[in-house]
C-alpha cells in the first residue's frame, strides 16, 4: 500500500517537471546513468520515509514496482544520492515549487506570510539546557496560498535573530511574479510601512499586517496604511493566517523538525 502511494507520489512530480521543462539530464556530457528526475523522485521520497541515505537504498531495494516506474537499471549507491543532494541547483528547486501553481488554476494569490524553524542538531532539550548550549536552528519563512494550502516560495536564514521584515519584499514579489496578488498577511513581526506600500502601491494588492505597540495613539504612528491598520482591518481575512500554521505543522508532523544533513549546503536542500 505504501510503495503504490509513492508510485502516485512519483507520477505527480514528473508531471510537475515536465511542466517546468526540467530537462532530463543536467549536462549533456554526463553519464546518462540516473536521470535527474529519479533522483529528485528518490530524494523526495526518502524524506518521506525518513531514513539515511544507506537505509533509503536498502528499503529501495525491496520497493519493486517504485523501480519499475522509474526505470531504474539497478539501484544507486548511497553516495551518488548524497553527492546529487549536494550539487543540486537551489535555483532549480525554486523553480520545480513555483511550477507546481500551474496545475492550480490560481488566478490571483491570497497570500499569507510567516516563519517557523528547523533544529539542526538532535541534541535533546534535557542536555541543552544541562551544558547551556545555545539551542541551533535554521529559519524559514514561508508564502503560501492561504486558500489552497500552497506553499508557493521560501526563503532559508541561517541568522535567526534578524528581523522578518527583511524576508517579506523577497517573498511577496516572488509570488507576485509567479500569480498575482489579490491579498497579503502577515502578523506583527512583518509591520512595516514599506511593506503596505510594497502590496497595495507596486503590486496591486491589498494587505493586511497588524501594527506593533497597540498603547501608541493613532496620531503618534508613523505611515498611513498602518494608521489604518490602528484604526481597525477585517479579522475574518486576518485570521486566513492560521491556515500557515497548518501547512508549518503537516510538514512537521510528516517529516519531523529536524534536519539530518550536516553541512550548510545540504541542510538547506534539505529544506
């Protein structure tokens, strides 16, 4: 039953490549062995099943049908997965994301922004604060289509104490280029007037980001769209927000928090 779900799993994503034109080999030169497909198909599924790289070959070993699917002529070595993880274009995987709104039929983007973290070591929280070590993680923010569940782009941080407001232009004008904005969220962290200005001047859009400090008069806060947000914004589109947090739990839940890889390369790949 598990093998055929990744059977579907694998049809989707080729589906998905061959809408972005993903070519099937990344140089002409190369060895023609695996193509760059199965091993997007591979990597994919083992971070479904959660195993290392010598495990996943192991299991691949009995997934019969899987194979057959993805016409495998034998069973890659642990290492050739590894060394695609590493080398593989983030550009690239940006792309294959960004692809996947085309079998939506979006016409416009309500977007909602936020950011959630991921462990990069598996120290336990017991030895952590034991030792006083300072507990690492990587930060991802995330814009995804509210209505549709979607993520649509993200933007990996290695330096968690920076501000969101830095991640929200990026983020906003990639959805924005990939579909149009309709309406844009955010919480306070994202409050800035640059941002409003950004969705509701450049991008055509309506946003909706709460102003921080609440005890400041209306008279004192700098900038018009977030005057207005004083004066008060539609909670029913506000609260779409927590449609985010869903999608950061499902992934957390489907692939844990943790990131297996080592190296800064890899963990964002991972990513």
């Amino acid at each position: 039953m598990k093998e055929s779900k990744y059977v579907r799993l694998a049809y989707v994503i080729y589906r998905v490549l061959m809408r972005s034109r993903i070519p099937l080999f990344s140089h002409k030169k190369s060895n023609h062995i695996f193509s760059l497909w199965q091993h997007i198909v591979l990597l994919t599924i083992r971070q479904y099943e959660g195993k290392s790289y010598r495990l996943f070959v192991e299991w691949l070993d009995e997934a019969y049908y899987l194979r057959m699917f993805l016409q495998l002529s034998h069973i890659p070595h642990y290492t050739t997965l590894q060394k695609f993880s590493s080398r593989i274009n983030g550009m690239l995987l940006d792309k294959i994301i960004s692809s996947l709104l085309l079998f939506t039929n979006i016409r416009r983007i309500f977007a909602g922004i936020d950011s959630t973290g991921f462990k990069i070591t598996h120290a336990s929280q017991y030895y952590t604060e034991r030792k006083a070590m300072r507990r690492k993680y990587a930060k991802l923010p995330v814009g995804a289509d509210l209505l549709q569940q979607i993520i649509c782009t993200i933007k990996i941080r290695r330096s968690p104490t920076r501000h969101d407001t830095i991640d929200f232009r990026p983020i906003v004008t990639r959805i924005s280029d990939i579909i149009p904005l309709s309406v844009a969220t955010a919480d306070k962290g994202y409050d800035s007037e640059e941002n409003h200005v950004l969705v509701r001047e450049l991008l055509h859009g309506f946003s909706i980001i709460p102003a921080r400090y609440e005890d400041v008069p209306i008279w004192k806060t700098f900038g018009r769209y977030r005057k207005q947000m004083k004066r008060g914004y539609s909670k029913l589109l506000y609260n779409q927000r927590n449609e985010n947090e869903t999608i950061v739990s499902v992934i957390k839940r489907l692939f844990g928090e943790h990131i297996t890889s080592r190296l800064v390369r890899t963990q964002n790949r991972e990513i």
